[in-house]
C-alpha cells in the first residue's frame, strides 16, 4: 500500500506544463511594460578653469657704484703738499641719506614807515574857525608838552584827511602802539594810531610847535596798515565813544 501509494504521488501530472507556460507568459508580459533602466554614471565633479597668472620678474638692483676711500689725514696732508685736489666722496652719498635742505634766509624786516614832509599846515586854519571854540577853551586850559601833543595830534587828523579823502578820521592815539616822546617843542610818534570810520591805522609823524606853544610849524607824517581787530584790546583801541559818536 506505501509502496502504491508512492507511485502515485511521482505519477506525472499533465496540467503541469500548461502552469509553467502560463507563468513565463505572465513574466515576459511584465518585463515588457518594465521603463527603460539606464545605467547609473558615476555624477561629475563641476570644474572651474584656473589661470595660472605668471609673475613679472623682478629686476634685480644692480650694485651702487663704489665709492672712492676717502684718505686718511697723512695722505690728504702729502697730497695737498703735492698740490693735488683730493676729492671727498660725500658720506650722505654712501650712506643713502639724502643732504639737508639749504637753510633759508630770514626775512628782513622793514623799518620804520618813511615820513612825508607836509607842504602845508591847517591845524592853525582849523582852530581859527567858529566851530573849533571848544577846542580852544580845551587847548587854554592845557600847557607845556601835553599841549603840544595836543595841537600835534590835530594836525595829524588834517594831514590824514587831505591825504586820504573820503576817510574821514575822527580820533588820534599817539601813545597806541609805542609811547610817544615829547622833547621840548618836539613830538615823535612811532607807534600811534588813527581811527576812521570805526578801523584802526597805524600812524607815525614828527611834529615841531612854536616855543610859544601856539601853533604847529613843521609836520612830516605816514601812514601805515590797518590794526586787526584782534589787537584792539590789547592797545585800549575802540570802534566809538559810545553817546559822544552819536
């Protein structure tokens, strides 16, 4: 019976080969409709192009020429006892310093302003007039070299306004810059100054008055720069009088 049984189970089944040509009926319908596959490339790195710049060659200094020994004090001494120039290399040559600049000249300061003789005086013209009887009541109650000074600095305010018309000076301060020498009958002013139209000038000018103190009778002046306005309060110099200017 297990040996009947035996051959039957290897009896040879007929549906068989239809069941194995179904299969690979059904696997090549499969590869069929399968997508292309295509082979995977390894990717490929991005490449930058690089110049290779080459250097310029660089020029190599040549030697500086050699400078010439400078001989010792015997072969300089036996060489001008020949009567030979020796020249001198300069040190500043070998060392590669450049020689000090030349030394400018100072400038030379001017003297003092050049005076101009006065052709005419008006100091006595300008007193003897109807408006100038308060200068006179003034001048009366002065004397000796303040008096003097006085009718000086009014011939200075003449010679200036002839001098330079339109400028119209009001004001003389004689001791502004540098005081003011009075000898006698003689005025010097080197440093003074003159006010017009709310400026400030330097002034100089030698004065000469009668020995009676009465009038002016020699007068030579000139006329500087203007003062800046800096300087004012240094020389006691203002633009007005305040109430008196108006």
């Amino acid at each position: 019976m297990e040996h009947a049984g035996l051959l039957q189970r290897g009896k040879f089944d007929p549906a068989w080969p239809a069941s194995l040509a179904l299969h690979l009926a059904i696997i090549v319908i499969l590869l069929a409709f399968l997508p292309d596959v295509q082979p995977i490339k390894p990717a490929t790195e991005d490449s930058i192009d690089v110049e290779v710049v080459t250097p310029p060659a660089i020029a190599v200094p040549t030697s500086s020429p050699a400078v010439q020994p400078v001989p010792d004090n015997g072969e300089e001494k036996a060489n001008s006892a020949a009567g030979e120039e020796v020249p001198r290399a300069p040190e500043t040559a070998s060392r590669g310093v450049l020689p000090p600049l030349p030394t400018l000249p100072k400038p030379v300061t001017s003297g003092p302003l050049e005076l101009t003789q006065a052709k005419e005086l008006f100091s006595g013209k300008t007193l003897a007039s109807p408006r100038s009887r308060n200068a006179r009541q003034l001048l009366g109650t002065l004397s000796g070299g303040e008096r003097n000074l006085q009718l000086c600095n009014l011939e200075a305010l003449e010679q200036i306004s002839r001098s330079r018309p339109g400028s119209a000076p009001d004001l003389v301060a004689p001791y502004a810059m540098k005081g003011e020498k009075v000898r006698g009958n003689s005025v010097e002013v080197e440093g003074g100054a003159f006010r017009s139209k709310r400026n400030w000038f330097n002034v100089r000018f030698h004065c000469e008055v009668d020995p009676a103190g009465q009038a002016v009778v020699a007068f030579a002046f000139a006329i500087g720069d203007a003062i800046p306005r800096s300087e004012w309060q240094e020389h006691n110099l203002v633009a007005d009088d305040g109430e008196a200017d108006q």
